[in-house]
C-alpha cells in the first residue's frame, strides 16, 4: 500500500509551489503557484504522487525548443513545455490567476503517463482549454478562462 501525504495550505504559502493539472482534453499542465495557496485542494492530496509527476516529466526527452523569448525572464520557466506541458505562472497580486509562459506545439496528454499517475491527475481535470492567455483557478478545483 502506498502512502499518501497531505500538502497543507500553510506548508505551500509564500513559498515556490508547482502542480499539475489537465484539461477537457487530457492535456498537460504545470502550473507554478509562486507563494499563491489557493491552489486546488485536489492537487494537495499527495507529495508522493506530487512529485512522481515532477519526475516523469522532468524525464521525459525533450521533443521540442521553447516557445517563450530567448534570453526573456519566461524562458527559464520553459523546461515543462519542451517536453510537451503547457506552463502557467501565478500572477503576483492576483490570487488565483496564472499566466501562460508557454504552449507546446504538440502537447503531452493523459494516457502518456503511468496508470497511477493518470489516476491521479484524473482529479485535477480543470473545466478549460489549456492555451488561453490567462486563468483563474480556485481551491475548490473551479477555473475560469480571463478575457480582460
């Protein structure tokens, strides 16, 4: 049996903090949360299963070049969407929203990944399309597309 160690709110606060999520379409995201805790609780459930999913990803071969600036401040962030994960940072100031850094040109989707894997992102299937300029997510696991 595997164990299971809650992340809490107060452990992620002010402090560098990357989940991941998918979208509708079984797509890859990595969201980088920069001090901003409310993100969903879903993605709190597991350290281990947290951070099985760092490792897989930041295994996998990179299969394309960046999307972001070279030399800008984004393309330090880009690792993740070379290897197919779409990458979203917090806006500072604004609580649960996050900007996208990158896009990749062909996304890594759900049924790449090991079993307990797919398991576990399948509880943190966001309601929208990963590639809009700007999210809002909430702890509850709600997301909103940001027109403004």
């Amino acid at each position: 049996m595997t164990t299971h160690t809650p992340l809490t709110r107060e452990e992620i606060a002010g402090v560098e903090f990357d989940w991941f999520a998918t979208d509708p379409d079984g797509r890859l995201a990595q969201f980088l949360a920069a001090g901003d805790d409310t993100v969903p609780a879903a993605a709190l459930a597991s350290e281990e299963l947290l951070e099985a999913t760092h490792v897989w990803l930041d295994t996998c071969p990179e299969t394309e070049d960046t999307s972001a600036p070279a030399g800008g401040f984004d393309e330090h962030l880009c690792a993740p969407q070379r290897r197919g994960a779409f990458v979203y940072d917090h806006v500072p100031g604004e609580t649960g929203v996050y900007r996208l850094v990158a896009a990749p040109r062909t996304p890594v989707t759900l049924d790449a990944l090991p079993a307990h894997l797919q398991a576990y992102l399948g509880t943190l299937r966001l309601p929208v399309a990963f590639g809009a300029a700007r999210l809002l997510i909430g702890p509850d696991g709600t997301a909103d597309v940001l027109t403004d």
